[in-house]
C-alpha cells in the first residue's frame, strides 16, 4: 500500500458544497473546508465572509495520487463550478466566494492551466473563464461545524443547495 499523499486545493464558492463530491471517491482521504488565499493568518468564518480578509472559501483534499490522479480530481472540480462568474458562485457573492485552483507542484499548474485552456476551446460556455491558477498558500481549516456539513446539517445543506441553483447549472451545463 501507497503512503505518498498529495493535496489538491480548490475555491469553488461555498465550501459546504464543495465536500461531498470529492469525499466519495476511493482514494480520497479527506477533504477539509477552510480558508486560503488571505491576508489574515489564521482567520475565522466572520472575518473571511465579511470579504474583507482577502481568503476563499475553499477545501483542501488530502489524496492518494497510485488511486486516483490529479487530472480526475481537477475534472470533478469543474463539475461544481460557474468557472466563468468573476463575482462569486450562485448564491454566495463577494470574493470570498470566487473560484481558483491552487496548486502545490509546478506538474499540478501546468495541467490546471491545460485544463483551462481545454474548456475555454471546448465552446461549453459563452463568456470566458475566469477562474484563477495560483500557487497554493497557507490553508487554515475553518471550524469544526463547516467539516462534513453535508453529514451533520444534510437538510440545511439540501435546502442551501436548492436555494443556491448550484444543481440546476450542474445539470445544464455538465450532465451531458
């Protein structure tokens, strides 16, 4: 058994629903919600969604790269995603709530940039791509009530994902 472990990091709007997709894929360790990005160390939920701190929301996943890869993990990514919202992610507006991709290896960068070019070409969607590549930073994990939201809250995070419109863009832009 593998005991590399690498880490993708992603901002993709609220992170409450940015967990569940990834967490149940074998090969996937954890995925924790927290904060990255900022100017603030060690910032908590108050000050990151004030938008004032400069952080985004975002999960960090811990996984093993002989199970699953970089390339499938990034896909998943996109599936969640208005990539092309500069102003935040359905519901949730400010910057906090903007997507990006950190990286944490030159190898990470040069397919998140790849993959971006891919689906700007790919004519999916009628404006650009605006979501950002960046050297990952120090990710701060939020408080213990945002991990696993999905398992503790599971219909205040059903009835935040209906509200968000999240489902219905996923379904009309990825289902195919």
């Amino acid at each position: 058994m593998s005991k590399q472990k690498a880490y993708a990091t992603f901002a993709g709007g609220c992170f409450w629903c940015m967990v569940k997709p990834f967490d149940q894929w074998d090969g996937v360790d954890s995925v924790i919600s927290g904060y990255t990005g900022g100017h603030i160390e060690n910032p908590t939920y108050k000050q990151v969604k004030s938008g004032q701190s400069g952080h985004f929301e975002s999960v960090q996943i811990t996984y093993d790269p002989d199970k699953i890869d970089y390339n499938t993990i990034l896909d998943l990514y996109w599936k969640q995603i208005d990539p092309t919202d500069p102003d935040g992610q359905f519901h949730d507006r400010g910057p906090q709530y903007r997507t990006a991709i950190f990286y944490h290896t030159n190898e990470q960068k040069e397919i998140a940039e790849a993959s971006r070019q891919q689906l700007e070409a790919s004519g999916k969607f009628n404006k650009p791509i605006v979501t950002e590549i960046k050297p990952a930073e120090t990710f701060y994990p939020a408080e213990e009530y945002h991990q696993h939201f999905h398992e503790k809250n599971p219909e205040e995070y059903e009835a935040d994902r209906v509200k968000s419109g999240r489902d219905e863009f996923i379904q009309e832009y990825w289902s195919n």
